[in-house]
C-alpha cells in the first residue's frame, strides 16, 4: 500500500500529496490500533513513559531532572509537537545522567488520575521536575515554550541553573570559570585534557558542551566569558565562541574545528587521545585485536565497502537467520521471495554469486503453494543440482565490519551495509519503485531478524514515516537517517564497540562538505552533498574485492561437499537397509525373502567381480559338499570353542548375503512359513545353517552347474534346499543320463533330509502353498490347464489304442 500511495502522490500537487499523505496515515491509524492505543511515543525515542506505577519513582527524589510531556493522543497540536519532542529527546541524548525526558498520554483511562494529580488542563503540556523533587511536588510549566528544539534545550539549560543548594552531583558545573579556579583545577580534578570554552555571556555553547561531555572520561569542559580578560590574553583569544586545550602547568592549544560550533566541538573533543564513554575499555591497538577474536585481524580502509562484508552477510543471513523457519509460508514466505527477488535485481555481486541468487530467486517464484521447507530452500541455496559457476560462499570473513570483539559489530554492521547498498543500486537503475528495497528489508526484518526488539524499533521507524519516500533518492535519505538514528540511541549501549563508536556518519574527517550550521549555530546536513557521498560509497566500482576467497577454491569445496553429501547418503541407505534386514532375520528366522526395494538396491550396486563370484561358488561347493558328508555321518562334532566362532560367522554371513530363489523372484510368505526347527534335528540344524549362510545372492539365471550337489533334486525339477527349509523351482537338468549309483546317493540324501519334514508337507494346504511360491495365479492357472490338456490326451490315447486292441483281437478270432 505504501508503495502505492508513493507512486500515485508524484502525479498530484503538493497539496495533494499532503492530502495522500495523511489519508495513508489514517489508513495506517485504523490498520494499528495497537500502535494509536500505546499513544504517540514507543521505546524506541528514548523517552520514558509513565504510568501510575512509575510515576513517582521517576519524578520524586530521583538524581537526574526530568521534563515531561502530558498530552493527548488525539490532540491534533501533541501530533505535530511529537517529532519536535522526538528530536529532543535525540538531542539531549548525552545528558541523561542530569536530565531525563518522559511523556504520558492523558488520554489514556489509566493515566487520568495521573494528570489530575498534576493539575493538567490542556494539551500539551510541558513541566520541569528538579532533581531530588519531593513529594507533593507538582513541576514547573513551560509556559509558552518554543516549537523547536534548540528554543528547547536552552529552556531546560535556564532550568538547571535554577536549582537550589545542593547541587546535584549527576549535574556538572554550569556557571563561569576564573583564571584562579584554573590554576588549582588539576589539583583537584583528575582528567587529562580541559577544554576551554570562551564565548560570551548570552551564548550557551560552553554548557551544551559541559553537558554533551558528561558520559566522557578524562575530560573536562569549562565555560569563560569573554570578560575574563586575564585569560583571554594570556592565550590570546580574539574569536568567541572558540575552543582551547589546557593543560597543567599552563600549556594550552587551540582546538581546530571546521565551524565554531556545538556539533563539532564535540565530536572533536570525544575524539581526543584518552577520552573515553564511562564504563566503557578504552581502544585497544591492532595488536591486542589479533588476539582478542577468533579470526586474525585483517586491516582495512575505514572509508571503503567490501564485498567480503557483503557475501559474509548473505551466508548468515541465508543459511542461519533463515535457517531458523524449518517451515517458511505466509507472510514469512512473501519477505523471502521479495528479499531473494531485490538480491538477484541489484546486489552488486560475483558472476558465481549472482548465478545462484538468480537460481534460487527463480525457483522461489515457481513456488505456487503456500509454504515451502528450509531443506528443499536450502538445496537449492547449497547448488544441489551442480550447475556451472553457481556458489554462495560459506563462512563468514568479516573485512570493514570486524569488531575489537566476537561479539561487536560483524552481521548487523553487514546488514546495514547490504540495505544502504541495495539502495542506492536501486536508484542508479532508475527505473525502479522508490519503496521496493525498503519494503523488501522491512518484511525481512520482521520476518527473519534475529533480535526481536532490534526488528521492534525498525519497524516503528517505518511506521512513523518510510511511508513519505517518493523518490528514489529519498529512499536512499530514508535509511541513512534512520541508520544515524539507530547509532544516537545505541551510542554508550553495551553493544558498542569502544573501537568503533556510534556517531552520526558520515563524520565531518570522512565527508566535510556534508556537514554544516545553520544561522542560529545549529549543526544542519548538506543533503545535496550527502546525496552525492552516500551514491559514492556505496556504489558497486567502490566495493572492494579484497580478502575474497578465490571463485574456483569455492566451487571445487562446493563440489567436494556435494560429493561427501552423496556418500553420506549412501552409506546412510545402506545402514537403513542392513537394519531392515537385522530386523527381518529376527522378526522371520531363515524364511525372510528379499522384497522389490532390496533387489533393486542391489541390482544399482552393480554385479560383483567374476573372481569373487567363482570363489563363492567353490566355497559353496565346499560348505555343500562337507554339509552332505555330514549328513552321511563321516564328519565328527566340532568341538565346544569352535561353535561360538561358527556361529558368529554365520551371522555376519548372513547380514550380507539374503537367500534367493534361482531364476524367479520369490513372494512373501505371511502365514505358510515352514519351520526348520519342526523338522530338523539339533545337529542338522547347525550345518544346514552354515550352509544356508554361506549362499550368496546371484544374478538370477535358468542354468546350473551339474556338479553342484547343494541339494536334492526331484525329478520334475524341484529342488530341496535342506539349508533353507524351503521348496524352490529350478528347470530340468540339461543331463538327464545320471549313473544309477548318483542318483541313488541323492535318493538317500533325500530320504535323511526329509525324515520330519514329510509330516510338515502332509498337513492340509502345505503342498499348494508351496508350489505357489514364485508363481502369479495366472501361472498357476495355466499349469492346471496345461496338466488337464495332458491327462485329456493320455486319456484320449489310452481309449485309442484300446479300441484297437480289441478290434485286433476280434480279427484274430476269426476264422
């Protein structure tokens, strides 16, 4: 809808685009209801709010000042204070130990009482609460205050110096100094560096300072009027306001600055050698960098992007942040496809970057459903499918975003450089929507950022005004303001590198033409010349290549994982398949039949060499041809100790190697398992074993070795294999003119075989189950058939040469 509404307001005036504009914002005040009901200001504009529960212990006998907003949210004059309020409360970011600014709604049932305690009858309302406020107190109004913020800060400066003996000790010293104090101030105070400021008396320069550089260290900031003649000759100042260094034993220089004024005064002196925030380790050298992170410290150019930043960020983002939804659909799913959709338009990356985001955009979009899993995502992210010249680096290797820490900077410093360089991307092309990037990273924020609260306070950013961006340049505004706006609320945080401080960047040493005050002194952003910087530095021929991994180091490990993947795969099927057939051997002993699945598993593996498949055989011979002479009672017992090993190699034997059926595929048996423990003896049983397990699976054909004697065999080609206990199908010996003397050794080897398995066959239904294995009814029917046809025309013969005979016979009687 934003999108919309900035596309169509470029057509009309700028009435109408005013119009647009607040219609967009009823939309959005209907839309969020929760957003109108939590009043004008949110946690994130650094502002306390209060309630009836925080109330007093905010105002009463608190050390700090307070200046609170009672206003209401339906309040048309509250609605257009509350950026001034806003920009306030930015402003005087710094003095929070000496000042604090809060606000409550009135309009807000809970806060009813609150505000009549206070004696609130209009809106807005402004009120300054002394440090150590006692009970009963009821603040002192602003009346008639000013609309802008440095009318504002002078008002509460005017308050401050009203305070009453003590002084507080969280507010520093506001008044004048003397060239007498000057001279015993280092024996008082221990600091390394004291800044002067001369100005004259109705200036306010020198207490903005003094209160800017509260949360600093070993500094000190003293205000001189221009009165103080002493001083003012003894360091010979001619300009006011103007800024000089002193130090003990009278040393002094003068501070060079680009402007006289508050701004960068203070960035200055914050940057003095020393000078550090409160609580915070003062900066540490490359040195004791290299040993605090995991990663060696690479140097780098603090005024240059690197695509190393940039692919690092595109890893963790991808393959972490996202990695989080097992699951991606809803809106979730649309931020995705819209984040992936602006990286492949407009990251400025490598051809082998560029291909898989183009891959993997073009494979989100042809996803119809409603939800898609991490896994399938990630194959395609990984290049499962090895296209040519496809990667996304893996790792992170942090070049312009390294932290003093592990813990400072790296990936939000990475996404903010990613977002500021799609930006302007986007705007170089020209020809695409002005919100189409900020609308991209706002779902993605939401959807994927790790830090919740952080996505909390970008989206109300968004919400308050990303609506406004007409253009593309003021999409690359947008962001950039809100990025300064971020580091004024972070600066002093705990998250803040002492290396790398939060500051309103561009700084004037990187961008001096950025910066500049207006009449009033104020500091004010040349936006034309930000413009020109921010298109500058982020623009794809200023990205740095340096510190990359080499393209082909990356495809050949992209390679060599999808190999290893593959075998680890495999090796991951042929366990699962080993354990079905661990599980089969003892769910069905000896009577489990390789199903389709196995088979065909085992046809991919490929046929195994010819010499091991012929010393199978001999050993198969041998094992089949000691298992007969066992039978006929010429082996003796083995002995005790050699069981326990016979038995372990036949059941590793038997993990490798399934019993088949020569030349068919065998059916399930479910119910109809013959038992060889019904029918065998215990002796039989344990070489008829070690036999059956010996037996490997064969590609299955219709010939036989005739000197294989691994079983019986019937006359109508049936074969008993006394190792399985199961009745198998062969076809016909080619040889059929056996001497008498074999084929009676096989009639005795029959006859000991099948002592007790006789009575198994003999029960009802065991012959037809039996020869039913490896057949299909079809197969079946037609034996019937063809059986039927055979007894038919022996039958048919029979009658045939009967009749003959007796026709013979009667002629032959004839005389």
């Amino acid at each position: 809808m934003a999108r919309r509404c900035g596309r169509a307001t470029s057509r009309f005036t700028l009435y109408s685009r005013e119009i647009a504009t607040l219609a967009v914002w009823l939309c959005f005040c209907l839309l969020l209801p929760s957003a109108v009901e939590a009043g004008l200001y949110t946690a994130s504009d650094q502002i306390v709010q209060l309630t009836p529960g925080n109330v007093e212990s905010v105002l009463l006998n608190s050390t700090a000042a307070t200046v609170v907003e009672f206003y209401a949210s339906w309040c048309g004059h509250c609605i257009a204070f509350s950026p001034v309020y806003k920009s306030l409360a930015r402003d005087l970011k710094e003095w929070k130990p000496a000042v604090d600014l809060a606000a409550v709604d009135c309009a807000a049932e809970e806060n009813r009482k609150v505000c009549i305690s206070y004696s609130i009858r209009g809106y807005p309302t402004l009120k300054f609460f002394h440090a150590y406020s006692k009970a009963g107190s009821a603040g002192k109004p602003f009346r008639d205050f000013p609309r802008d913020v440095r009318g504002l800060r002078h008002k509460i400066i005017d308050q401050l110096e009203t305070h009453s003996e003590p002084w507080p000790p969280a507010c520093p010293p506001l008044e004048p100094t003397s060239e007498a104090e000057l001279d015993s101030f280092f024996e008082t105070n221990n600091v390394q560096h004291l800044a002067l400021i001369f100005e004259e008396a109705q200036s306010y320069v020198g207490r903005e300072l003094t209160l800017d550089l509260l949360q600093f260290e070993n500094i000190a900031v003293r205000r001189v009027l221009n009165t103080e003649e002493g001083l003012v000759t003894k360091l010979g100042v001619t300009e006011f306001p103007s800024c000089y260094l002193y130090y003990p034993g009278g040393n002094f220089t003068r501070l060079k600055v680009k402007v006289e004024a508050r701004t960068f005064y203070s960035y200055a002196l914050q940057r003095l050698r020393g000078v550090v925030r409160s609580g915070k380790p003062p900066p540490v050298t490359t040195d004791g960098l290299t040993n605090s992170t995991e990663d060696p410290w690479r140097p780098f150019n603090r005024s240059r992007v690197y695509m190393a930043d940039l692919e690092s960020t595109l890893h963790y983002s991808l393959r972490m942040e996202v990695a989080a939804h097992t699951v991606i659909k809803g809106e979730a799913l649309i931020a995705l496809k819209k984040y992936i959709a602006v990286l492949a338009e407009y990251f400025p990356g490598r051809p082998v970057v560029m291909n898989l985001l183009k891959s993997v955009n073009s494979w989100l979009q042809n996803q119809i459903g409603g939800e898609i899993s991490y896994d399938a995502f990630k194959e395609i992210l990984d290049n499962s499918a090895q296209s040519p010249d496809t990667a996304l680096p893996e790792g992170v290797r942090w070049v312009g975003c390294q932290g003093s820490q592990p813990h400072f900077r790296r990936y939000p410093c990475g996404v903010w450089t990613l977002f500021h360089v799609l930006t302007v991307q986007a705007t170089n092309a020209e020809e695409s929507d002005p919100q189409e990037v900020l609308y991209a990273m706002r779902k993605y924020v939401h959807s994927f950022f790790g830090c919740r609260l952080c996505a909390e306070h970008f989206e109300n950013m968004a919400r308050e005004s990303m609506m406004d961006v007409d253009t593309l340049s003021s999409a690359v505004f947008w962001l950039w303001s809100s990025h300064n706006r971020v580091n004024n609320r972070l600066a002093g945080a705990l998250s803040e590198d002492p290396n790398f401080p939060k500051i309103q960047w561009p700084s004037p040493e990187m961008c001096p033409a950025c910066h500049m005050v207006k009449a009033n002194g104020d500091h004010q952003w040349n936006k034309d010349q930000a413009l020109s910087f921010l298109l500058s530095y982020f623009s794809s021929s200023s990205i740095l290549k340096d510190y990359l991994e080499d393209e082909g180091q990356i495809l050949a490990k992209q390679r060599e994982k999808h190999t290893s993947q593959q075998l680890a795969l495999e090796a991951q099927k042929h366990i699962e398949r080993k354990a079905r057939e661990a599980l089969d051997l003892m769910t069905h002993p000896l009577t489990s039949q390789p199903t389709v699945e196995e088979e065909e598993e085992e046809e991919e593996e490929g046929e195994e060499p010819q010499d091991e498949a012929m010393a199978d055989e001999e050993e198969e011979g041998g094992e089949g041809a000691a298992a007969a002479d066992e039978i006929g009672g010429k082996t003796s017992e083995p002995s005790p100790w050699a069981k326990p090993e016979m038995e372990v190699g036949r059941s590793r034997r038997q993990a490798h190697r399934k019993p088949s059926i020569v030349g068919m595929r065998m059916r399930d048996v479910q119910e109809d398992i013959v038992d060889l423990d019904s029918f065998v003896n215990q002796h039989y049983k344990a070489k008829a074993l070690q036999v059956a397990a010996s037996s490997r699976v064969r590609p299955r054909t219709l010939q036989r070795k005739v000197e294989q004697e691994s079983g019986p065999v019937f006359g109508l080609g049936m074969e008993l294999d006394g190792g399985l206990g199961m009745v198998g199908l062969q076809p016909m010996e080619a040889d059929l003119e056996l001497d008498v003397a074999q084929q009676t050794k096989r009639l005795q080897k029959r006859e000991l075989t099948g002592q007790n398995f006789g009575e198994e066959l003999r029960r009802g239904g065991r012959w037809m189950s039996m020869l039913n294995i490896g057949f299909s009814k079809v197969d079946i029917s037609l034996c019937v058939i063809l059986y039927f046809m055979s007894t038919m025309c022996l039958l048919a013969m029979y009658m045939f040469f009967k009749n003959r005979l007796k026709l013979r016979r009667v002629k032959i009687s004839l005389p």
